[in-house]
C-alpha cells in the first residue's frame, strides 16, 4: 500500500467549487444549464496538475470531460467514472449553490449525486501527481453528462474509449456495490370508440378497457413480489406511472395511454418485459372482442452484476480492506446507473463511493471525511490495478 496523501484542503475547496457551478440537467428541468460550464472547471483543473484533457461535445451545453494519465506501458486500463448532472434545484430547504461545510459535511445541491463523487476522482488523480507515482496502465478519468436521463454522456464515452475495468463513483457509503436493477418504460395506447354518453350501443370506452390492464397489472405487481428475489436488490416491481383518457363527461373516450415502469433485477431482460405485456394484453383480447391497442417498450435499461471474482472488484475490495483494516461490505442499488452502459460495453464496472443523504430531495449533504476516504482507496486502487514502475 502506497502512503498515499490527499491534500484535504484543495479537495474542499474543488468540491465547493463544482456544487456553486450550476448543472441542471436540461433534459430533466427546460432552462437548466447543462454540464459544460462544469465541464470547462474539471478540464481547466486537470490540465492545471498535468493531465491530458479531452472534450467530447455531444449537444449544445452537453459536454464530457475526460482526464487521462497515461501509463508507460504492459499494465492493465482504468476507468474511473462520474456524472457532473443534477437535478433540479428548485424547492431545496438550502442554498443550492452555495456550499456550506458545516459539522463535516458539505451542504448543496449536487453534493452526494454526485459531486462528491467527482471531487473523489479529482483528489485520487491529484494525489497520483504529487507523489510522482509513475504507472503502467493508463488511467482516465471520465465526467459525464446526462446520467440524470438518458446517460448520453458515458453512451459517448464508451464509443471512444475502453478500459480492462471501471469505477463509477456514485455515492455507496463507502460499501463496494456490485449489483443494480434495470429498467423498463412502457407506453400503452388504448382505443376506442367516440360516441354522445347517451348513446352507449355506439361508445367504447377505452377507459373502461385500459381498466383490464391496469388490472391484470396489479397482478403482475403481486406476482413479482412474491415468487422471485435477488439476494442484494430485493424483487423486482411494476407501476403505472401515467394515465391519460378522456375529452369531457358526455362523450364515451375513444383513446387512453398508460405509461408504465417495470424494474428488473440480474436474470430479467427486455424479452422478460416484452412477453409479460404482450401476453397481458393477448390475454384480455381474447376475450373482449371491444379491446383494441397496441404498445411499445420505447426505453430499456439492463440490470448489472458484476462477479466478486472480476479483477476489478477484487482489487477495490483489497485495497479498502487494507485502508479500513476490515472487509468492505458489500451491496446493491435499487436504481440504475451507468455501470451498466460500461458493463455492456464489456468494461467491467463496480461502483464506490462516499456518504451522505437527501439525493434529489430538498436538503443535501455529502460527509466530507468519506470524500477523503474514497479519493485514497481510488488513488491505492488505481496503482494496484493498473500497476506502478
């Protein structure tokens, strides 16, 4: 293990730096500023201690930054990866964008998802160059946009960039996350028939049918609840999120749509998904002569698990194990990230990162001191993975 220093002031002050640099994710909130302000602070910063700093515009205001310290050759490739989007700021119970350390931790939105995260990643790299810690592998340092929606960042990143192993630096509470669910969105149009509320012989109400759905849905729900179960994410779930039907009280409505959300655990895909939704819907035709719609999966994220065997994982969970002087925990999360993106991309990815709490809600936090840690366990895990000279 290397006496690895991290320089805590500087962190903080990085740290502060990203959360009062607004980066609304503009796909989520229309007006937010986007990530290439934030974008032009790290590369700015990277540059500054001696890494090769590349930019990769995707949209206008939808910017990567990619830090990379490049090895001498013969040792294996690290990706370490963050996402420098966040949501929205209004309604928060504090300053969004003014940083406030108070008590250990630091106040703002954006702090624990995941500025924090990234000040991590920018502590590790910076403490690699003061202690002149020359490497075999090649390291970068991947800031994305978009994880908040679409994840086009790390989409892009993944069509230029590969690594032998990832991590994505989420908040973990210091635990190494090795698993995630999926996801399934779902768009359901019903249609029937408009006619005067007076008149039913001529009606068919594709309320009333989107009702059977809506149904059949409910035992679904029950059903996954009860008969399957993922040792670190729980069961996997489905919701109607959306209903919309109807133009006024004396018409029968000839159209409704629902929209649905299905969460996936390892083993479910989107043929999963596709077979229950069509044999839901094959169900209630057969016996409704009335019942017409037609539906599509029009996003779909897969789930992640990644083996403990996975030298990535392994190394990580070495090095923070030595650090803590006890074994890392081991976990999963309920959402999804973009681990999966590099998991596809067969860049095996795990996930680590600090403590705080209030992601997306109205006070936000991130534990400073966990910064600090997970900067020293990137820092040892990078010249363990990647090896030194």
């Amino acid at each position: 293990m290397y006496n690895i220093s991290i320089d805590e002031k500087e962190l903080l002050q990085v740290l502060k730096d990203m959360i009062s640099i607004e980066s609304v994710n503009p796909s989520l909130c229309p007006g937010g500023a986007g990530e290439a302000k934030i974008a032009e602070y790290i590369g700015n910063y990277l540059k500054s201690i001696g890494l090769d700093v590349k930019y990769q515009e995707i949209n206008k205001g939808r910017v990567n930054v990619i830090g990379i310290l490049k090895g001498s050759g013969g040792g294996k490739s690290l990706m370490l990866n963050g996402h420098t989007d966040t949501v929205s700021i209004e309604g928060m119970d504090i300053e969004p964008l003014n940083p406030v350390y108070k008590d250990g931790k630091v106040y703002g939105r954006g702090s624990i998802d995941m500025k924090g995260g990234l000040a991590s990643m920018i502590g590790a790299a910076k403490a690699l160059i003061n202690g002149n810690i020359k490497l075999k592998g090649d390291v970068y340092f991947t800031f994305v946009a978009d994880e908040e929606y679409e994840s086009i960042g790390t989409e892009e990143i993944v069509k230029e960039y590969k690594a032998d192993g990832a991590v994505v630096c989420e908040p973990t509470d210091l635990k190494v996350c090795v698993a995630h669910k999926g996801f399934a969105w779902i768009k359901i149009e019903i249609f029937g028939k408009a006619a005067h509320g007076s008149i039913p012989q001529y009606g068919v109400d594709a309320i009333l049918k989107a009702g059977k759905i809506l149904s059949e849905i409910d035992k679904l729900s029950e059903s996954l609840l009860n008969s399957k179960k993922h040792k670190l994410l729980g069961t996997p779930s489905v919701h109607c999120s959306i209903i919309k039907g109807g133009t006024e009280l004396s018409t029968y409505p000839y159209y409704c749509t629902i929209e649905i959300e299905r969460r996936t655990i390892p083993g479910e895909s989107y043929e999963t998904v596709n077979e229950e939704i069509k044999n839901i819907l094959d169900k209630i035709a057969s016996g409704d002569t009335d019942f017409k719609c037609k539906y599509e999966i029009f996003f779909h994220r897969p789930p992640l698990e990644v083996s403990l065997e996975e030298p990535v994982v392994k190394v990580l969970m070495e090095v923070a194990g030595d650090i803590y002087k006890k074994e890392p925990g081991i976990m999963g999360m309920s959402g999804w990230l973009d681990s999966s993106i590099l998991d596809k991309a067969s860049i095996p990815a795990v996930i680590f990162g600090p403590s705080g709490e209030g992601l997306h809600a109205a006070t936000e936090y991130v534990d400073f001191a966990s910064v600090v840690d997970t900067s020293k366990v990137l820092a040892n895990t990078i010249i363990k993975f990647c090896g030194s000279v």
